[in-house]
C-alpha cells in the first residue's frame, strides 16, 4: 500500500509539472512571437521609411 501510494503521488507531482511547463512554455513562446511580430513590423515601418527616404534623395 505504501509503495502504491508514494508512487501514485510521483505521477501527480510529474503531471502537474509536465502541464506546469507546458503552460509557461506556451506562454514564453506567445510572448516570443508577439515581439517577434511586433519587431518584424517596427523593421517594416523602419524599411518602408528608409525606402521613401531614398526615393526623395534620389528624385532630388
């Protein structure tokens, strides 16, 4: 009985870190992906505006 029990106590401890991880590992890779997002469009604008930039330089 014993045994039974403190293994039956290991799985639960295991499964709540499994799910634990899982969570923060989904919310790391969410945050990652918003600011990659938010990165890619800030380098976007930062382009496009370089882009405009060099069209008026070189119409001058």
């Amino acid at each position: 009985m014993t045994l039974m029990k403190k293994r039956t106590k290991k799985k639960i401890t295991t499964k709540k870190c499994i799910s634990m991880w899982r969570t923060y590992v989904i919310r790391v890779t969410t945050k990652l992906s918003k600011e990659a997002v938010m990165a890619k469009l800030k380098q976007r604008k930062y382009s496009s505006f370089i882009i405009v930039v060099f069209v008026k330089w070189s119409m001058h």
